[in-house]
C-alpha cells in the first residue's frame, strides 16, 4: 500500500494502505502511474507521501531484532524482483514483532520512499497471511484527520490497515480493496501502520486496544 502524501510507508488526506499515505503532493514523491509504487501512504486531497530512500542495511538475528532479509524467508516469491517496485522486498530491512504471543515478520518502511511505495504491485504469494506484513514507521506522531490516511493506490492485494499509537496500542483497522484510491483514515494519533493481507488481522486477533509488541530499535531513519 502506497503511504500518506503528506499518507506508507507518505501520508495524503488519505494515508495509504497496503500503500502509502495519501496527503497534499510534496515534492519529489514517487509516480502514482501504474509504473510507479503501489500501495503507500496516500496524499492528501491535494496529494500523496512519498516513499523514496535507500535500503537500510540492518542488524539482527534473534527474535524481536532486525535483520536484513535476502529473499528467503519471505512469501513464496519475495526473492523475484518486481520490474514496477522501486524497493524489491528482498533488499527491505525485516524484523519481528509480537501480536498476541504470536511472531509476525515485517518489513521495515522507515523512510519517506518506503512510506510512499509500501504494498504496492505484491501479490498473493509474495506475503504469508498471517505471518508476514509491513510496518510503516513515521519519525514523529500522525494526527488523526477523517481527509488524512492511507489508500489502495497500485495496491493488488486486499490489506488490513492496522493503525497503532506511539504507545504501540491499535487505534483502528481499516480494509483496503485493491487499487481503491479512497482515504482510509485512523480515528486517533498514530505513528506505525502495520499492514496484513486481508484477514490477517483477524487471524491474530487484533483488534482497538491490541498491544503490539515492536522492538525498541526499530525507528523512522526520517
């Protein structure tokens, strides 16, 4: 999902899922054709968060660290390049967190081009429902605005859209339906957006109010 223009991973009136946000366009944010990154923050009425930033390097290995994914451990076709995507999943720093007692991988979308870029032209057999998802990290709290949050902009896949509090406790949870470019906002002040395959939510029992357990040193690189 594309982030919010400023939604993610890019904040826009509508912040992105399984994207990006969508918010007012901002300079430098990536394409929004159907070349460009798919789901993301999503833009604001006015326009979309961008995604861009290179790759971090991570560190890791144990549970709850993060690690540097080669392509292995993700969905069945996470190794195969994406000729659309401008961040391929196997060079994307991974990590763990916790939902319910239960390990979730992630892919970290720390920066402003990750944000913006987020799920966008994955499909079905490049993330394990239930078991991998994307984690959307802002540098700083994200007010929540009903014309502010993600969308479904080159987004094919069905997402949930999991909004948590700086406190890491769940705000609200969103449905996106792919390529739908509507804003799908969080009722309160977020600063991770996890992002699921459809269901996976359920699967795992999150609900408002679920604490997410995210390691401490996973934070926005800006």
């Amino acid at each position: 999902m594309k982030p919010l223009t400023l939604l993610a991973g890019t904040l826009c009136v509508a912040l992105t899922v399984g994207g990006c946000i969508k918010t007012a366009e901002e300079p430098g944010t990536a394409d929004s054709s159907p070349s460009g990154s798919t789901a993301s923050e999503s833009p604001s009425s006015t326009g979309q968060m961008t995604t861009g930033g290179e790759p971090t390097a991570t560190s890791g290995g144990t549970s709850g660290t993060t690690t540097t994914s080669n392509g292995t451990t993700g969905g069945t076709a996470s190794a195969l390049p994406h000729p659309d995507r401008v961040f391929q999943l196997r060079d994307l720093k991974r990590a763990t967190i916790r939902v319910n007692g239960k390990p979730v991988q992630v892919w970290v979308m720390d920066d402003p081009g990750k944000r913006q870029e987020g799920m966008m032209f994955l499909k079905d057999a490049d993330v394990k429902n239930g078991e991998e998802g994307m984690l959307f990290v802002f540098p700083d709290v994200q007010p929540g605005q009903p014309d502010r949050g993600f969308w479904m902009r080159n987004t094919l896949i069905a997402l949930d859209i999991v909004y948590i509090s700086p406190a890491k406790k769940v705000v609200n949870i969103q449905v996106g339906k792919p390529l739908d470019e509507t804003s799908l906002p969080a009722t309160g002040d977020f600063q991770y957006v996890l992002e699921l395959e459809k269901g996976g939510a359920a699967s795992l029992g999150i609900e408002a109010g679920t604490t997410i357990e995210i390691p401490a040193d996973i934070t926005a690189q800006q």
